[in-house]
C-alpha cells in the first residue's frame, strides 16, 4: 500500500491564482481530512469529510474548497491563493467504523504565495 | 471548544538524559488523546495512543505517557534520548463522539545536544 499520497510536494503560486492540492490514500478509509501547518500553531483542521459525497468545514475552512467524488481522493482547492494561506499543507486519513484510529498523514505540500 | 496546550515550544537535552514534554488538555470529557512525531520535512508518525484503562501507554521507539485525568495532562517521556529523537512533537485530543476530528497543540520541538 501507498498510504496516504500528495501531490506536488512543492509549489510557488501568485497571489490570485488557483490551484488544486491532491490528495489520495489507497486504504479504504472512510474519513479524510485537510490541516494547514504554521510555526508555532500545530496543525488547524481546514476541511473533512466521512465519506464520498459527505464533507464539513473544520477550524479554518476560509479560501478552501474540497469535494470527495470518490472514496480515495479528497482534492483541496484554493480559488484565489492569498500570502496567508503559504503554509504546509497535510492531507491524513482513516477507518472511521473503529473509534479512536490513529490518523494517516500524507507526506505534505508546502505552499508558497507570492 | 477542545483545547490542546503545549507549554514549551523549545526544549533541548543531552544524548542518554532523560526527557519529558507536558501537554495540557481542555475538553468536557476525557478524550481520544495521541502523540505524534514529525522529523524535519516529513509527515506525522504515530507515537502512542490513549482510549481508556491503563493510564500509561507505551508507543514506539521506547517513549510512554501517562494520562492525569485530574491534571488533563497527558506528557510524554523517554528515558534515555538519542540523537535521532530530534523532531518536533505534537499532542493531540480527539472527541469519542461524531468525527472524532483531532486538535492539534501547537508542538515542541526537541533538539538533542551530543
């Protein structure tokens, strides 16, 4: 298994354009989630979702949208990338039936706006 | 709302010494908690987990926990660092309720001196 995959790992946009951050994991996990990353403020819960077709906003969901078509994928869009949203960007999964599993995280995406 | 609390954002240990990082939670009742370690450039790896019972955990890589339900603490400990223990540390608190999303404190980072 892959786990939990991102796609790119590095990214430089400019201020106003969008992007899609990718995120896919290959082991049937119902839940999946989106965390920004900033020094000093841990990890902040943008958006996630239980499900295909099911998704919610977490601590920080501004500037972010997230669709799930299918169980695997869970994409992050940015529709106009703003100097606040340069960060380090975790996707992370997991069994939602069994109470209390260790999430999985994706590698990261670090994401700069200029 | 959940809360996590990291006090010490920067701690630094000699090679063979012991070493304890606090975590603080505020919840109105006792959550899911974790710990996870994130070596430079990488993702999250789960250290160690508490659901119930045993108030002291043992996770990977020789490190334990122990949850103080009267103090809402949950810190870890090691008793002898290596070098490669140097990363950076997150406590994190999940609801046994619905999504059981995480929250994340704000981590600590450990350096090791030789």
């Amino acid at each position: 298994n892959a786990g939990v995959t991102q796609t790119p790992k590095f990214q430089v946009l400019k201020t106003g354009q969008s992007m899609t951050l990718q995120c896919a994991q290959d082991m049937n996990h119902e839940y999946m989630s989106w965390y920004r990353q900033d020094p000093g403020m841990g990890l902040r819960l943008i958006h996630y979702s239980v499900g295909a077709g099911i998704t919610d906003q977490g601590e920080v969901p501004n500037g972010y949208n997230v669709s799930r078509s299918t169980t695997e994928d869970f994409p992050l869009r940015l529709l106009s990338a703003a100097p606040s949203q340069t960060s380090v960007y975790f996707c992370a999964s997991r069994r939602l039936a069994a109470r209390g599993n260790e999430q999985f995280f994706g590698p990261g995406t670090r994401l700069t706006v200029l | 709302a959940q809360s996590v609390t990291q006090p010490d954002i920067h701690i630094t240990v000699s090679e063979g010494a012991s070493l304890e990082l606090r975590c603080n939670y505020s919840y109105g009742a006792t959550p899911y908690l974790f710990w996870y370690v994130q070596s430079p450039g990488q993702g999250l790896q789960l250290l160690l987990k508490y659901f119930s019972g045993d108030t002291l955990v043992q996770g990977i890589k020789g490190f334990e926990a122990e949850f103080k339900r009267s103090q809402s603490s949950f810190n870890l400990r090691k008793p002898s660092v290596h070098w490669s223990d140097a990363a950076e540390y997150f406590c994190a608190v999940g609801a046994r309720q619905g999504a059981q999303k995480l929250v994340f404190g704000q981590g600590t980072r450990l350096t090791i001196n030789p």
